[in-house]
C-alpha cells in the first residue's frame, strides 16, 4: 500500500500522469495544429499552393476536430481514456505520414482529417476528464501543466523544422515528425492509466480536498438561452486563440518574411504559452474560473 498522502516525502503518481499527458498535448496540440503553421510558408513555396488552398488545409483540420470534439465522449466511453489518446496519437502520426509521401491538396486535406480526429481524440477533452480522475486538489495547476506541453512544441519545434525542411525537403520533416510521435505516444501511454484505482492509488489532494473539477451537469438557472449564450462566447474564443494563429504565419509570409523570421516568432509565441497556461491553472485555483477568464480574457483583447 502506498503512504499516506499527507506525507510529502515523494512525489504522487498523480504527477508522472500529469508529465505524460503534457506529453500528449506536446504531440496533438503543438507538434498537430501550432507547429504545422511554420510548414504553410514552404508548402506555398514548394507545391505551389495558393494561400487560399493552405489556409483551408488548416480550416479543414478544425472541421475535423469539431467532429472529434462532438464524438470523443462516446468514444472514451467505449474504448476508455488510454485506448482513445492511444487511437489519436496514431492517428497523428499517420496524417504526418500522408504528408510525407503525397503533394497534392486532397491528400493534405486528408492528413488534416486524421490530424483533426488526433486533436479531439487525444487533446483537452481526455487531459480534462484524466486530470479530474487524478487530482482532487491543484485541479487548475495540473491543467495548466498538462496544457503547457503545446507551447513547449512551439518553442522547441519551429527552428528544428525548419533547418530540416531547408536542407532535406519538407517530405524528410514530415515523416521525421511521424517517427517522432510515435517514440513520444508510446512514453505517452506506459504512464496513462485510466483512474487511480485501476493501479491501487487514490486521487491527489494537499491536505482537506479542494474544490473538485466542474460537474458536467448544468448550472441552476441554465436554460437554452443562456447555453446558447456560452456556446457564442466559445465560438468567439475558439476562432482567434486555436486557428487564428495558424494563419499568421501565412500573413508574415506574404509580407515578405523569411522563414527563419516565422518560426523565431512561433517560438517566441510558445514560450508565453507555456508560462501563461501554467499561470492560468494556478491564478483560476486561487480566484474562480469566471475572475480568471475574465482577467486573461482582457489580456488577450489588449
């Protein structure tokens, strides 16, 4: 039996849960959606693509992702959690596949369906529902952690990606990516379980349990009105902070930028990311989820 958790002499497991599904936001956020805006600059330049054609490429992985979105509980409830993010990594690593053997723009917009089903499958949903199986208290810092790995991708990931492309052709960093997230799913899914009792441990908490994570039961008070209200205010979120960015790079490129430049700012951008994510998690565990949205809402506006 494990020790109390009142004593802090070693690190609970809860933690090496929560560096593992860093590691899957590292792969199906960073290394999926904000890394492959430093490849939109060279797929213009190499396959001629146009910029309408590269910017749907990225509008047809949100489509995609918008169905995973609406199908991962189903298919969590089916597979289980370690089954599903396992399906999305894999489903990851095959769309960097299919782009690393085709040039053609039906074959990217595929790559982008699988790439799009990885970000659902093996994204925010499955980390959300593992870090509320896990963590009773620090609920909001462990999100953050866990959220942070996209934003490490983007700091570590651009200027590699770049040389890459530069002296082997983007076909080479495609398929370097694929073997890649394939070494990483599979530290990935040795340390996932699925809930603590599966392996003889409770969840964490520091001391009386702090709050736990929302219940997924509406509100009192919620009527269509105001789901349709929350539901608006989501959609204004989602357009600029997921795949608004993305299109940035395209803009730098047709102002003249060189590539270089790009994937300096994407790192740069990364870098904020990780911090600002952890920052969140710690401030919403202190403050409440409406202050600290509201707080970092006005940041974003600025």
């Amino acid at each position: 039996m494990d020790a109390p958790q009142s004593k802090h002499h070693r690190l609970h497991p809860a933690w090496t849960v929560c560096f593992a599904c860093c590691l899957m936001m590292f792969i199906a956020m960073g290394m999926n959606a904000n890394l492959f805006s430093i490849y939109t600059a060279h797929l213009i330049q190499q396959f001629g693509f146009t910029n309408s054609q590269t910017s749907f490429i990225t509008t047809f992985r949100c489509l995609a992702s918008l169905a995973g979105v609406l199908t991962v509980n189903q298919v969590c409830a089916n597979l289980g959690l370690r089954r599903t993010i396992a399906l999305g990594l894999l489903l990851q690593a095959a769309s960097r596949v299919v782009f690393g053997i085709t040039a053609t723009f039906p074959a990217y917009c595929f790559g982008e369906l699988l790439g799009g089903l990885a970000y659902a499958w093996a994204g925010m949903v499955p980390l959300s529902i593992l870090m509320g199986r896990w963590f009773k208290s620090r609920y909001g810092l462990a999100m953050g952690i866990g959220a942070a790995g996209s934003g490490l991708a983007t700091i570590l990931l651009p200027p590699v990606v770049n040389e890459i492309v530069e002296n082997f052709g983007l076909h080479f960093a495609f398929l370097s990516e694929a073997a890649l997230t394939l070494m990483l799913a599979l530290i990935v899914i040795a340390l996932i379980h699925d809930r603590p009792q599966d392996v003889g441990l409770e969840p964490y908490h520091d001391g009386p349990a702090e709050a736990a994570p929302p219940s997924r039961r509406a509100p009192p008070g919620m009527n269509r009105r105001r789901w349709l209200a929350v539901l608006f205010a989501v959609f204004l979120m989602g357009g600029p902070m997921s795949p608004g960015f993305t299109h940035i790079s395209i803009l730098f490129a047709t102002a003249g930028y060189p590539t270089e430049t790009v994937s300096f700012l994407l790192s740069i951008l990364g870098l904020v990311m990780i911090f600002s994510k952890i920052a969140f998690g710690s401030i919403t565990d202190r403050i409440g989820g409406w202050r600290s949205n509201f707080l970092f809402g006005l940041l974003f506006t600025a």
